[in-house]
C-alpha cells in the first residue's frame, strides 16, 4: 500500500485523464468499502487511487423535471435517503443500496462502486436492471450511455472500457402507478451476501399488471433480466397462475454456483418464491 499514489481531482476531465494515463494500473475510489478491503487483503494493488468524491457530476442527485432522476455514481445510499423525491418514486433501488452492509458502509456505499465491482450478489444492481436504469460513463474516448443490464460481464468484471469511469445513473420518469422493489435472501439478518436477489418494477392500472421487469442476482455469473418473467406478469392481475409462470421463468433463468450459503437446487427454489413476494411488494406500492 505504500507505494500507491492518491488523486482527489475536482474534474472530471483530470480524473478520466489520469485514471487512462495509469494503463489498468489505478482504481476508482467512491466508497472504497469493497476497494479497500481488497487492498487491505492484498487482492488489488493499485499504482494510483483517483478518488471521484470531490466531483460535482459524481455527488450530484437531479431531477429532471420529468419524474426521472440522474444520481450521481458516487452518492451513497445515507445522502440518497435524504431525498425523500427519490424514495417514493424508486424505493426498491433504494431499499437495494441500503440493504448493503451496516450503517457505516451505507454512509459510503453507492451505486457505481456496487456495478463497477462486478459481484454477481451485488445487492443493488438487480433493481436498476429492473428498472431499465441507464448509466453515463464518461473515458478517453469521449461520453457514452449504457443499460445497466449491459455492465456486468462475470464475476469482478464490467463491460466499460480501459480508462471509463461511470459518471451518473438516469432513472427514466415513472408513468402513473409504478413502483419497485427488492428482496433478497441471506442466512443472517444482516451483514451477508444475498443467497438469491430479486428487483420487480411494475406498472399497475387498477388491479392489471401493464408492465414489468424482473431481474434476479446472485444465480448467476451476472445478475440477470429476466424478460420470461416479464411477459408472464404483464397482462395478468398478479394471480397466483401468472405469479407461478414467472416463478418458473426465473428458476429457469438460474445458473447458480453451488456454495456453503447454498446449493444450486436451494438457491434455484428460492428465487421463484423470491419473485412471488417481491411482486406483490411492488404491486401494492404501484396500486397506492
Ligand atoms: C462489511 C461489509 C458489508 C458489505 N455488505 C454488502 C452487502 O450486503 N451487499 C452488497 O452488495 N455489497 C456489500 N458490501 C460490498 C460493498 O459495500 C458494496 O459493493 C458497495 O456498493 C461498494 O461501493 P463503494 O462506493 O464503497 O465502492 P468502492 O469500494 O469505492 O469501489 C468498488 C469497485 O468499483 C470501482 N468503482 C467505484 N466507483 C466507480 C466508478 N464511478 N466508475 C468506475 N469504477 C468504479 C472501484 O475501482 C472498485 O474496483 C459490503 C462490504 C463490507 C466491507
């Protein structure tokens, strides 16, 4: 660690332009509660830290003006509570940020640092892939726009290119009677690494489902969309045969590993019964 020189640009042309200069050899610090730890442990060993807390771009929480939201990659999910706005439209992505860890690590844990790590258990992810969440990034090449859905590539691996730093996630304006929300399964009651996650995003009109998205983490090598799950919801009044067809889309979708927090067949179970009770959290919020 002594080696390892660290820039806090105000910029975020200086942080782009040095995290490119280092050639793979820096990391992007917005938390630092899964960097440091890898650090710590002597996983990572990075010749520069560009610490991305001291750009405005990164920090920022936006309405458009529209009903959507663009929140900064760097905010933590502590500063994203305040924003009681935010909240009620996407309280699944919420509920997903501030799930992660204990109180400490909520005050620096944020969205981009959850993506960027790549775990396939990162528990905030499957509700902005539920909620078709777009992501900026920003590197040597110039801006560019990403579903969050098109990120993750395998485990501790993402689909930006060398010297790309995600800058802000857009959250698009909610049509009447949407809501989210997430679930997921852990042996504890806190402070472990979900077994299963669900997101659900749906659209209500009275008691129909007229969209949905599902997507599912941690029974895979990425978290997954599940456009099965979708189809099997939308149209449906969320009755229990449409809940059982995507409850079966989602088993289906599983390609879990086989661990001591679980077996293929236990975690392949739990994300149809995760799915159920994910839903009917959504729909009721969707209905208010
Ligand atoms: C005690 C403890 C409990 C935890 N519990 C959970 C949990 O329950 N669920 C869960 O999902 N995670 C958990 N984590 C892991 C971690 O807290 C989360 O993944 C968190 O969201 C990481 O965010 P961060 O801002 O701290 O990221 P950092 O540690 O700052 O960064 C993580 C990685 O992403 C890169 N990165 C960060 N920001 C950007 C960016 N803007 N652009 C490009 N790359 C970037 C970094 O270089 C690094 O490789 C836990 C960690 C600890 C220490």
């Amino acid at each position: 660690m002594t080696d390892t020189q660290y820039l806090a640009p105000a910029t975020l042309d200086e942080a782009v332009g040095a995290y490119a200069a280092a050639d793979g050899a820096a990391r992007i610090l917005a938390g630092g509660t899964d960097l440091l730890v890898q650090m710590q442990s002597g996983f990572v060993k990075p010749g520069l830290i560009v610490d991305v807390k001291r750009i405005p771009e990164l920090t920022a929480i936006e309405e458009t003006g529209d009903g959507g939201f663009v929140i900064g990659a760097a905010v933590s999910g502590a500063t994203l509570e305040k924003s009681t706005n935010f909240g009620r439209s996407w309280p699944g992505a919420l509920e997903g940020l501030n799930l992660i860890g204990s109180t400490q690590i909520q005050g620096r844990a944020s969205f981009g640092g959850n993506l960027c790590n790549g775990s396939p258990a990162a528990d905030s992810v499957p509700a902005l892939v539920a909620g078709d969440v777009k992501v900026t990034v920003q590197g040597p090449d110039g801006r560019r726009e990403l579903a969050v859905a098109d990120v993750p590539a395998g485990p501790g691996k993402t689909n930006l290119k060398p010297g790309e730093i995600a800058v802000s996630f857009h959250f698009p304006p909610r049509p009447p009677h949407s809501s989210d929300a997430y679930l997921r399964m852990i042996p504890r009651t806190e402070m472990d690494i979900a077994v299963v996650g669900c997101g659900v995003n749906l659209t209500m009109d009275g008691d129909t489902c007229t969209a949905a998205r599902v997507a599912l983490g941690a029974v895979a090598p990425t978290v997954v969309h599940v456009p099965d799950a979708d189809a099997a919801l939308v149209g449906s009044t969320l009755d229990d045969d449409a809940l059982e067809a995507a409850a079966e889309a989602c088993r289906a979708a599983c390609n879990p590993i086989d661990d001591k927090r679980g077996t293929i067949a236990y975690r392949t179970s739990v994300a149809g019964t995760l799915l159920k009770r994910t839903a009917a959290i959504a729909a009721e919020r969707a209905k208010a």
